[in-house]
C-alpha cells in the first residue's frame, strides 16, 4: 500500500454495520471530514485493536485512507467511550437515537463541527454529568434542528407579535409560536414555562442548553411539542426513537 495517502481525524461512530467475516463498515461523524462511511477490517475479530473504537457512540482519533470510493480504518486510539452512558440502558437508547438524528441530519464528507459538538455535549451530559434522559431529548432535538436549518422563531407569536403569547402553541409545519386564539389550534400546545425553555435551548449558549428545570407538566409538553416537531419537519421516523420509548 505505498504511496497510499494517510490523514488522521477525530469522530464519533454514529453506525456500525456488521459485514462479512469479521468486518464492519461504520458511519463516522469527524471534525475535519464530516459524515464518511468507513470500512474497518478485522473489527469483530477477538482482540482487535479496532474493537472498543469501533462500538456505536464511541469518540476515537482514527487514522484513515482512501481507496477507490471507499475509506479505510488503518489505526484508532478511542479517546472517549462514555462508559456513564453505558451503564444504563434508558441513556444509552437516547444516545443511540441521538446519533441517528444527527446522521439523518449530517451532510456527507462536508464538515459540521457544530453538529458533532452537539452530539459530544449531549453524550457527555448523559454518561458524566447524569442529566436526566427525558430533559436531555427534547433539548438535544431542538437544538439540532436549529443547526441543521429548522430553527423554530420562538421570540413572539407570529400572528399578533405578543412576546408572551397567550396558550402559546407551536405550530408544527410554520415553525412558529403563535396565541391558541391567533390560529394556534392544530399545534402543540405549550405553557409559560416550557415556552421559556424552548426559548433558552434554541437561543441560549450551547454550553448551558441542559441547565435548565421544568415541572413534570411543563416537561410533557415540551417533549411532546419537539418530537412532534422534528418528525414533522425531517419527514420520517426512527427506529431507536421507537425503542428509547418502549422503554420508558
């Protein structure tokens, strides 16, 4: 292989496909490549070098090639494998699903730094800082949505410009919070202190998105209005969605 050109980037495994013999083709989130497909050969084989780099959510430094239209795992050093997050099965199927909405949303081989410090943030508050699972969702989605375009405008409502709105409702499909009473009836409805919390997850410093408390009421409807508004916006569903919330 000489005269094969190396590079070395870091990223979390946001997939792994087991292939034949002992191989796995993973999905990659770097910071310096983007999303890219990797082949790692010899992964499932007993005492490989690739095995704990290689396991879903795990951040490594990856030392990888390109040949023909494929990349290739050469050398991985796992860096942080999120063992907090592991030890519980509720964190780790929210870690899962928050993998595969951030691969749903991730654009090929094109970098997205912001996405994968969201993704690393949101595992590191799971496993180190024991953010509880059913406030870690719905922040976790709402931010990403506003990283990859879908923002919701959450400032006012859209219809009278009332900055407290009153029964305020996110309208799935507009993106925007409106009054009940201003046409708001086929959202999901909010109150004053999850609307606030939206607020603070979709315009707040990243580094504080998880530091914030909301009554079990408020919680509910803030968890019901994010997941209906990501389905609604990306289109589509998730299986480890489906099995995070058989779960709970």
């Amino acid at each position: 292989m000489a005269g094969t050109p190396y590079f070395v980037d870091r990223g979390v495994v946001l997939r792994e496909t087991e292939t034949k013999e002992t191989d796995k083709i993973l999905t990659l989130l770097t910071w310096e490549q983007g999303k890219l497909p990797v082949i790692v050969r010899g992964a499932r084989r007993k005492g490989s070098k690739f095995t704990a780099a290689s396991q879903i959510l795990a951040y490594s430094e990856w030392t990888l090639y390109r040949r023909w239209d494929w990349h290739f795992g050469s050398d991985a050093s796992t860096l942080e494998q999120f063992t907090g997050l592991r030890q519980d099965l509720e964190a780790l199927s929210l870690g899962c699903y928050m993998a595969e909405l951030t691969e749903a949303v991730a654009p090929e081989l094109v970098p997205a730094p912001e996405l994968l410090r969201h993704l690393l943030n949101g595992l590191y508050a799971l496993s180190a800082l024991g953010k509880p699972p059913a406030l870690v969702k719905p922040a976790f989605e709402l931010r990403l949505l506003s990283l990859a375009g879908y923002e919701p405008l959450a400032d006012a409502c859209a219809v009278c410009g009332r900055e407290d709105p009153e029964d305020p409702v996110l309208d799935l499909v507009q993106g925007v919070i409106c009054c009940r009473a201003c046409g708001g009836g086929g959202g999901k409805p909010l109150c004053r202190d999850s609307l606030a919390a939206l607020r603070h997850v979709v315009y707040g410093e990243p580094k504080r998105l998880y530091s914030f408390r909301l009554g079990p009421e408020a919680l509910r409807r803030l968890t019901a209005a994010a997941e209906a508004f990501l389905l609604t916006q990306l289109e589509r569903g998730f299986g480890s969605l489906d099995f995070y919330k058989s779960l709970l």
